[in-house]
C-alpha cells in the first residue's frame, strides 16, 4: 500500500514535470510526461492502462518533438521567408536547444533572419521571416500543450471509465 502511493506521488510529480519540460527546453517535457503516465499504469499493477494504450501514449510523446522544429519553419514560410530563411529557421531551433530559454526563443528567430539575409540582403524582408519563425515558435508551443493534454485526456478516459 505505502509503495503504491509512493509510485503515484512519483508519478504525479514526473507528469508536472514534464508539463513544465513543454515550456521550458531544459526539461524533456514529453518524456517526462510519458514517464509520469507509465509510472501511475505499473502503480495499478497496469490493471486499467495496457500495452495498447502507453504505445499510443508513446507515440503522442514523440509527436511534440517534430512539432517544435517544423513549426518555426512553418511560421517562416507563412510569413514570406525564402526556403532558406526556413532552413535557417528550422537550424536555429535545433542549435538553439544547446543555449537554453534563451537560445529557444531567439534561435529560430535569428536562424531565419541569417538565412534570408544571405538570399536576399534585405533587413526588412529578413526581419519579417524572424518574426514569422518566432510566431511559429509560439504555435509549436501551443502545439505541444495540446498534445500533451491529449496524453492526458486518454490516460484519464481508460483509466478512469
């Protein structure tokens, strides 16, 4: 008994976590997340959540991870930017994680401004794209809260209907 609300407590706070790990890059949001949802299925000895249900769980994890660097690119490209505008977008984002919060949020940003630059030497046109990958940052966000609550409503439906 005590072991299993030692698993739940664990569980709960792993889950936090992770849903905090989504908002700032320092923390493996999804896996953690992931994590949280196993940890309360072994803690029903995976009684309510099986196989079938922590596979497609596991799925919806890794689902954020696409979701961060295309978004960016996809804002870029919405806002005008040349294709290597998103390119530098989509770099930015990845070289960004290295530099933490602030590298994630200024990263895709200057990532597309570098990149348009070199195509079309226009600060203006540059600064747009930046912009754009910086909307597209914010939508990869909400992108990523929608996910992770979708983890969330489904563990809650099996588990709890």
């Amino acid at each position: 008994m005590e072991t299993d609300i030692l698993l739940w407590i664990l569980a709960a706070t792993l889950v936090a976590a992770g849903l905090a790990g989504l908002l700032f890059p320092v923390i493996p949001g999804a896996l953690m997340l992931f994590a949280g949802l196993t940890l309360a299925a072994w803690a029903d000895n995976f009684f309510y959540i099986g196989w079938k249900t922590l596979t497609l769980l596991g799925v919806l994890a890794l689902l954020t991870y696409p979701a961060d660097f295309m978004a960016s690119a996809f804002g870029a490209k919405r806002f005008g930017a040349s294709p290597r505008a998103v390119a530098g977008a989509a770099i930015g984002a990845v070289v960004g994680i290295f530099f933490g919060l602030p590298g994630v949020l200024l990263g895709p940003f200057f990532g597309a401004v570098t990149g348009e630059l070199l195509t079309q030497g226009h600060l203006g046109k540059a600064g747009r794209a930046g912009i754009g990958a910086t909307v597209g940052l914010v939508l990869g966000v909400a992108l990523k809260l929608a996910i992770a609550f979708a983890m969330l409503g489904v563990f809650a439906i099996v588990r709890f209907t």
